[in-house]
C-alpha cells in the first residue's frame, strides 16, 4: 500500500466521521429548536389559563393587569402557533381588554336608562363569550402541548 493510498484511505474515514457528526448535531439542533418552541407555547399556554381562570373566578371584577398580563404572550403566539389560533388568542385578549372598559363605563352612565341596561347585557354577553372561547383555546393549546415519545 502506497502513502497515497494511505491518506486517501484515511482522508476517507475523516469524510465519514465527519458525515456521521454533522448528522447528529442536526438532529441536537432540532431537538433544541422543538424543546424551546415547546417551553414558549407552554408559557403561552400558562398564560391563558390564569386569564381564563381569572375570567371564570371573578368575571367582570377581572382587572387590567390581569389582561395586560396576556398581552405579550397572545401577541408573540404568532412565532410559535398557526395564523388562526394566534390570531384567537389575540382577539380573547382584545375582547378582554373591552370587557374591562364597558365594566368601567357601568360608571358613567344614568341611573336605570334604556341605554344603561343594554350596556349591561352587552357587557354580560361579551364577558361570556370571551370566557368560553379563552377555555376552548385552553383545550386546543393543550392537545399541542402533548409530547409523545419517539
């Protein structure tokens, strides 16, 4: 066997090494990816569940902070969920944020007007539909949040 030959040969076993590693570090790679996406949408999901939570325990009582809290999170859910349930965490947000504002406007209006008790039923309906939807979205984040062994 010539010298040539030799590196060749071991130049050879070198490429494949090399191949076999870079295989690995990819599947790391996007072992890490999938674990960091997880823990955000697990956050998110964290999230939602206090503002669902909040909605169902105290209903129109919820705070400002208590919305402002799932802010961050509905907003950045478009980097780790699909358009449509971004967007619907989104708008429970914003439905939220307009539950707190008709619940301050109880404030300003008249005593026992025609305009008063439609604000009032349209605060109620309101407060129920953002509380049903923020807990279907509960249910849906959580079938994406399971984890099964490969």
């Amino acid at each position: 066997m010539s010298v040539s030959v030799a590196i060749a040969f071991v130049a050879l076993v070198i490429a494949l090494l090399s191949a076999v590693y870079t295989r690995h570090a990819v599947k790391a790679a996007k072992h890490a990816n999938e674990i960091a996406i997880h823990h955000e949408r697990l956050k998110t999901y964290k999230a939602l569940v206090s503002l669902a939570s909040a909605l169902s325990a105290r209903g129109l009582a919820i705070s400002k902070d208590e919305v402002w809290a799932f802010y961050e999170p509905a907003t950045w859910a478009k980097f780790y969920f699909k358009p449509d349930l971004a967007a619907a965490l989104l708008k429970v947000f914003d439905d939220s944020l307009e539950l707190v504002s008709k619940k301050a406007e109880w404030g300003d209006v008249s005593q026992g007007g025609e305009y008063d008790q439609a604000l009032v039923k349209e605060t109620h309906a309101l407060h129920r539909a953002t509380r049903d939807r923020a807990r279907q979205l509960v249910e849906e984040i959580e079938s994406e949040l399971v984890i099964t062994p490969n």
